[in-house]
C-alpha cells in the first residue's frame, strides 16, 4: 500500500463517525477482558455475607446475591462473549467462505447443493438453530460456539457466492481465464481479495450476532456454565430480583447492549471506510 493510499484510508477512519465510537466501544470490551485475565476490582467466588452490598469504593457495582462483585463478574463474562463470538464467527467464516468460493467457481450441482443446503439452514432463526444444537450436544460453552458457528456457516457462503459471482463477470477475470490460469488460481489472486472487505463488515456483524446468542443460550440454561460467569446467566439470575435489586438486571443487559451497539457501528463505519463509494451514496 502507497504512502497516499495508506493516508486516504487513515483519512477515512478518522472521518467516520461510526467507525471511532465503534472502535472506541470494541476497544473499551477488549480491554476490560484483558485486565481481567490477571485482575478484577472484587471477586467472583460465592460469599454469602457480602451479598446485595451496595455500590462503594471495594465494589463499584455493588454484589449479587451470591456475595459476587457485579463488575467483577461483567468483565470476566466479557471475556466469555468475545471469546464465543471470535471462534464462533471464525468457524463461520473459514466454513461458509470456502463453501461460496466453491459454489460459485464450478456452478452447476455443485452450485445448486449448497445453496439448497443454505436456504434450508435459514428456515430455522438463529437463537431457535442454537437450541436445537445445544439440546442435542448438551449445554456448555463449547457446544453452544459450534451452535452458533453452524449458523454462521450459510450466512458467510450466501454471501460469498453472489459476490464471487459479481466478480466472475469481470474483464480481468474473463482475461485470467483466457491467460490459462485455473479456477483455483482465480478464486485466490482475484476473486477472494476483492470481496474481501464485504466478508470483514459481515464478521464484525455477525460477532454481534453471535454475542446475543449466546447472551440468550445462557440465560435458557444452555450455554455458559457455572462457575463460569456470563451475562446472559446473570440476567436469568437477576429476573426473580426485579422488585428487590433491579439494577442486577440493568448492568448485564447494558453490557450486552453496549457491546452490540459497538460492533454494529465499527460494522457501519468498516463498510464506509473499505467502499467509500458506499458513503456518497447515502
């Protein structure tokens, strides 16, 4: 990349709205579970003479029920979404990338397969997929990322495959062929790089995705398991509360929200800075 090039990208970043508080919020989420791989204001062990102590200086947030430090356990679950979310949508993305490179460089059957395949994947809702997956797989962190990876998988190869196609229809594609090149050759010289930045912007929202997700297998019970904190189990944990201590409601449902909102607007801001001509149009 040109010195020019490189300034007009940085340029971009610094121009987008979306993109710096996106970047803020994610980078906020990322922090809070490093520090709390080797530090955490309070403690997560069950202790039942500090339960629902209110907020002070040794708990910002106060504790729960069980005696926990509420910010303790809200920068440890962060570590939990972010992890699940990374690999889930990883699985995704490497699966479903492949299988639209596939379909859409030897058409045919081949084409037909996959695409049937995906459209019967998207009969079933995301969080209603993971269920059934988790169900049969049993709960836990790690059946609950394949769940949600596998959902991931038609997303990303739908996708691939109408922009491959696009790109397929190019002179220079057209001229690769003619030179002799194979279609493997094509798919990763040509076609792949420049769809690239479209399957960046749909990781960063499908990592939103899958973070509600798994929010959402945690509060049925079927995700993250104790002692392992998570905000969807801390919502579960804090409904009987509502009248009694609301704000152990509040905090969890605020992280998830935050984080949401973070990764939809660094999504936002991605597809502007990656395709401006996406920026003039609207």
């Amino acid at each position: 990349m040109s010195s020019s090039s490189s300034q007009s990208f940085i340029g971009r970043c610094l121009n987008s709205r979306s993109f710096l508080v996106g970047g803020v919020i994610t980078l906020f989420l990322l922090t809070c579970a490093a520090v709390s791989l080797f530090w955490t204001p309070g403690t997560i062990d069950i202790s039942i003479k500090t339960r629902f102590l209110p907020p002070s200086a040794d708990h910002w947030f106060g504790t729960d029920q069980f005696g926990r430090d509420v910010v303790s356990m809200l920068m440890t679950g962060t570590q939990n979404s972010i992890t699940v979310g990374v690999v889930a949508v990883s699985i995704g993305l490497f699966a479903g990338v492949a299988l639209g490179l596939l379909a859409s460089a030897q058409r045919g059957w081949t084409e037909e397969l996959i695409m049937r395949m995906s459209d019967f994947s998207f009969a079933f809702p995301a969080i209603l997929s993971a269920i059934m997956i988790t169900a049969i797989l049993g709960p836990g962190g790690v059946n609950s990322i394949i769940a949600i990876g596998i959902y991931n998988v038609p997303v990303f190869a739908r996708l691939t495959r109408g922009s491959a196609n696009a790109i397929w229809a190019r002179e220079y594609v057209m001229a690769a062929r003619a030179s002799g090149k194979n279609k493997f050759r094509i798919t990763i010289e040509h076609v792949l790089p420049n769809i690239l930045s479209i399957l960046i912007v749909q990781a960063t929202i499908q990592f939103a995705i899958a973070i509600l997700a798994e929010a959402a297998l945690s509060y049925l019970g079927l995700g993250t398991q104790p002692p392992h904190p998570s905000w969807g189990r801390m919502l579960n944990e804090a409904q009987t509360l509502m009248f009694l201590q609301p704000m152990q409601a509040v905090y969890p449902g605020a992280a998830i929200a935050l984080a949401v909102f973070g990764l939809n607007l660094l999504g936002d801001g991605l597809r502007d800075v990656l395709d401006p001509r996406l920026s003039r149009k609207r």
